[in-house]
C-alpha cells in the first residue's frame, strides 16, 4: 500500500519538470554566473525510504543546505542530524552460560545520534539539463552513543527445543557516551536542472569521522561488559542523499 503513495511525489516532479523554462548555456557549461545564486534545500532520502519500504528506517540522514554560487563552484554550509540503529531488539547474542537444560544468551544492542555542521565547495560541470560536481567539506559536532545488553534464559522441553522463558535475570546493562565529532566528507553528485527555480540532486557522501569522548552521561554495567570509552575513529563509506534545491 506505500507504494501507492509515490503517485503525488511523480506527480509533483512531472509537474515541476514540464515547467522548465529556457536556463542560458553557452556551449554546454554553466554560465559564469547563475541570475539564481542562492541556493536553499533539504535531504528528501529519509521520506522516498519511508513511502518505498515496508520497514522502519532507522538509518537517517535529515539536513537543511545553502549554497551560494560562483559559477563553476558553489559555496556550500549545512546542518545534518543523523541517526544509526536497528529495528530490532538487538544487535547480535552470545551464549554466556549452559548445562544439560537450559542456555543463557547475553543479547547487544547500540545505536547513536549525532548533530554536525558542515562548510565547504563543490566544483560543477554542466552538461544541457543536468550537470555533476564533486564536493568536499569539513565536519564539526557533537553525538551520544547507546549501548545495551540484556539476558535471556532459555530451558530444554520435552522434544529437545530450547525454549525462551520469562524469568527476570535483573542483569541489564547501559552506556550512554558522548563524544565531540570531528571530521570530513567527500560528495560525487549529478545534479538534474528542473528549471530556473528547482534542482534535483542525487550524490553518494562517503564520510571520516574522528570522535573525541568526553563524558559518560550513563553507566550500568552488572556483567562488566564495557571497557572504558576511548577516541576512535570512523569512515562510512556513503550515504545516499537525494537533496531537492529551491534557487533564488
């Protein structure tokens, strides 16, 4: 039935696309300066995931950009809050104790949110309607970190099955970290020129992250789990941003 609802979003592209009006190239490149040098938009990937699947999306990339054009490069700043976990209860389990009836598992869990804001450049290369760029930005702020861990008692029936029981093991355990987050990203792009006001940009956003830790804001941990937090390091090798841009 979701993907019923991606009749008005074509809709509203069709619409917006056959309103095109005549953009001025010269030989195929982007005039030395556009007459629309502002650009506004947002990140459009997390609404398409949503009307398109059937699960919860808990992978999420929300932004609001400006740019600022000078001819065959832009100027580019945004804010981004991204989200990373899992629809379900946990991660992975590992056995942690067992005898001729029954198994106890240790299941993880973690997720983590993070505010950045991001300033660089793009450099573009037109082509008719449409044109590429690749992009680089400088990356600075601030995320927490959820980790968790929970029990579960599992007895032998009468067939041989394991099965899960309701037994409270009271063993939980949690981390909540934060971190001060420093980074870069790099952008490959296409961008579909709609018309004078609207854009249409695609690119994969591969990103290096380095995060600095600063403070516990939880810590319960009955089974000494948890090794105490360090500085690390991250690279996602991209995520997928469909950005609509609104020129003015």
């Amino acid at each position: 039935m979701k993907k019923i609802s991606l009749i008005p979003f074509l809709v509203f592209i069709t619409f917006i696309s056959t309103a095109q009006e005549n953009i001025d190239y010269e030989d195929d490149t982007i005039v030395p300066i556009e007459s629309q040098r502002n650009y506004f938009g947002t990140n459009i990937s997390p609404l398409m995931t949503g009307i398109i699947s059937e699960r919860n999306n808990y992978d999420i990339k929300v932004n609001v950009l400006y740019k600022r054009n000078y001819g065959e490069k832009n100027l580019r700043f945004s804010l981004n809050h991204l989200t990373e976990g899992n629809d379900l209860q946990y991660d992975y389990y590992q056995p942690t104790s067992s005898n001729d009836t029954s198994i106890t598992r240790r299941y993880f869990n973690s997720s983590y949110y993070h505010y950045d804001l991001r300033f660089g450049f793009e450099e573009l290369r037109g082509f008719s309607g449409s044109r590429v760029h690749v992009g680089l930005d400088g990356i600075i702020g601030f995320g927490s970190q959820h980790l968790g861990y929970f029990n579960k008692l599992f007895v032998l029936d009468s067939i041989g099955n394991y099965l899960p029981t309701d037994l409270d093991l009271n063993n939980e355990g949690e981390r909540i970290s934060n971190y001060l987050i420093t980074g870069l990203d790099v952008s490959f792009g296409i961008d579909w020129v709609l018309n004078e006001a609207f854009i249409f940009t695609m690119q994969i956003t591969p990103q290096f992250n380095y995060y600095i830790f600063r403070n516990n804001e939880s810590l319960i941990d009955p089974a000494n789990e948890y090794a105490e937090p360090i500085n690390y390091a991250d690279f996602k090798l991209g995520y997928f941003d469909v950005n609509l841009i609104y020129r003015f």
